[in-house]
C-alpha cells in the first residue's frame, strides 16, 4: 500500500496548545491540593484536571500521526467501457440501465459489444477484453479472453434477460465473483497462441483481425483453410498469411490438388489452371435471387495469394472478376 506524506506529519499548533495546557492544568491541580479546605481550592483543582485532560488530548491530537499512523486508501481508477452495437455506434457512457435498455432492443441476429478499455484478469482463463451479447435464437454472452500466450479463448453461456442484465450490473459495479467463470460457461474453440510470435506483430495482428469485424468488435468470425492432396485432406481453423501464401505456392506447383479459403460469409476454391496458372473461384456472399454469386479470377501463386490476403485485411476485392455464377449453374455453398 501506497504511504501518504503526512504518515509522520506533527500538528505541531495542537501539540504546543495541549503541552502549554497540561502544564497550566497541573498548576492548577497543585493550587487546588494546598487549598482543599478553602473555598476556591476544589474550583482550582476540578479546573485543573479538566484542563490537563483537554491539554492530553491536544497532545495527542498532536502526535496522532505518529502514534497511530494513517494509511490512506489506494486509489483504484475504475474500469473504462465502450458500448458497441453491430452497425458500429459506440459509446462511452455506460451504465446497467443503459445496457439493460439495449437488451430489451435486440432481436434475432442482434448484437451488442462491451470493450474493456482496462482489461480484466480472470484466473485459469486470462484477460477480459470484451464481452458480445447475441441473440441466436436465445440470448448469449460471449467472452474474449486474451491468454499470457497471446492466442484468444473464448467462452459462451445463455442466459435470459434478466440474467443477462443482472450479470452486466455487476460486472459494471465490479462485484463478480472470479470463480463463477466455471459455472454454466461453455468453452469454444479458441485461436491458440504460441510464446514465440510474443514478438511478431504481425502474426499477433493476424490473430486479433481473425476475431474483428469491420466495425471494429471482436466476433466469432468462421474461418478455415483447406488442403487437398492426391489421397489426404488438411482442415486448418487457425492459420497465419504465410500459410494461404504456401497453399497457392502448393496448388500451382502441383502439390496440391487444390485448396479452399473459407473467410467468414466468403469462400475461395483455388484449382490449377490449363493455362499453367492458378484460377480462383470466390462464392460471395452476395445473394441474387436467393443463390450465391460465383466469380472467376486467373493469375500465377503470387497474384492468387495477393488477392486472398487484400480480401482477408480489407474485406473487399476489385472489380476485374469475372461473373461465373451462370457456369456454375446457381448451385450455391448457402
């Protein structure tokens, strides 16, 4: 605990007053003793002793600090929070009613987003950083905790409303208790993290971006990435740049028979081309008449990975594709 400068402070006018007053008090008590048989001698010593006392206490008023030091209270700053909703409208002004008044606005397919601006440590899960509410179809929290390791673990619980707003109250007013996390809180598949990318800031960005939604919250973003040989199958939930970048090396190279880049809503079939070049699929998540469309992009392992990342960092492409969705017969992923 932080010591405060007036640990060993004296008050040194009380101090002065109570000596000066403890000495006139015993004075007094002396005069009284000598004149116990007269009439002012019982008046001289009750004022004494009433003035030795008040004298006593203004010394020890005086002397309290170092007597009986006083710890002043650490400080704690409390938590900051930023509500979010799913368009991206963000708020600092947090408050129970204000998050329990957002619940009751959700429907299906709804979300709203509390960031910890100062995370919070939870024992055996690792840092707080951000609790998502979704309504899919029943109302579920989900937590994002940053491990020591730098990967991600989240975990989920449905809860009904009044839960849910009782246990944002007290998050809010700091009352949970750390050992709940155990109790009706399931474990998902979290993105793993490994002591030696501590100090790659891209591969520690790649983990975090797998996890952000474009307005700026972290979400439960479906992500994966197959590998197809000549008589094997590869399914890869969590991967890095270099390792879409390997997979159209590998396709172009012939050492694959083909790869799939599945990235949120998005999904990309990589398959070599006649021409010596790789050719890409994209099956959008734009919909016309209820059916995906498909487009079509050729180029060499360079120019396909190029692409497949520009997607994965900035969540759009050109507009050269070529419009293969009639090709493909409007036989659609979703």
């Amino acid at each position: 605990m932080k010591k405060t400068k007036n640990r060993k402070r004296l008050h040194l006018a009380a101090l002065i007053l109570g000596v000066y007053a403890v000495f006139l008090g015993f004075g007094l008590v002396l005069a009284g003793l000598e004149d116990l048989r007269g009439a002012a001698g019982p008046i001289r010593l009750a004022l004494g002793a009433g003035m030795m006392a008040f004298g006593l206490f203004g010394v020890w008023d005086g002397l309290r600090d170092k007597l009986r030091p006083r710890e002043k209270p650490v400080q704690t700053s409390p938590t900051q929070y930023v509500l979010a909703d799913d368009a991206g409208n963000r708020t600092s002004n947090v408050t129970a009613e204000r998050i329990r008044e957002e619940l009751g606005k959700l429907r299906e397919g709804d979300g709203l987003h509390l960031q910890l601006l100062t995370p919070l440590e939870i024992p055996e899960w690792g840092e707080l950083q951000q609790i998502s509410c979704r309504v899919r179809p029943t109302l579920t929290l989900l937590a994002f905790f940053r491990t020591a390791e730098g990967g991600w673990r989240l975990r989920a619980r449905a809860m009904d409303f009044e839960a849910a707003a009782g246990w944002f109250r007290r998050l809010l007013e700091e009352s949970l208790d750390s050992s709940g996390w155990n109790d009706g809180w399931e474990t998902l598949e979290g993105i793993p993290g490994d002591p030696r990318d501590a100090g790659d800031p891209e591969k520690q960005e790649f983990k975090t971006r797998v996890l952000r939604n474009r307005a700026g919250n972290l979400t439960a973003w479906h992500q994966k990435l197959v590998i197809v040989g000549e008589a094997w199958r590869n399914e890869h939930r969590f991967f890095t740049a270099r390792d879409v970048e390997l997979a159209a090396q590998g396709v172009y190279e012939g050492k694959y028979q083909y790869a799939a880049l599945e990235w949120g809503s998005s999904s990309f079939d990589l398959l070599p081309d006649r021409e010596e070049q790789l050719q890409v699929i994209w099956c959008t998540n734009i919909r016309d008449e209820n059916a995906r469309r498909y487009f079509r992009k050729t180029g060499t392992a360079a120019q396909a990975a190029f692409w497949l990342l520009q997607y994965l960092n900035e969540g759009q492409m050109d507009e050269y594709w070529e419009d293969v969705t009639a090709l493909a017969g409007r036989k659609g992923r979703g």
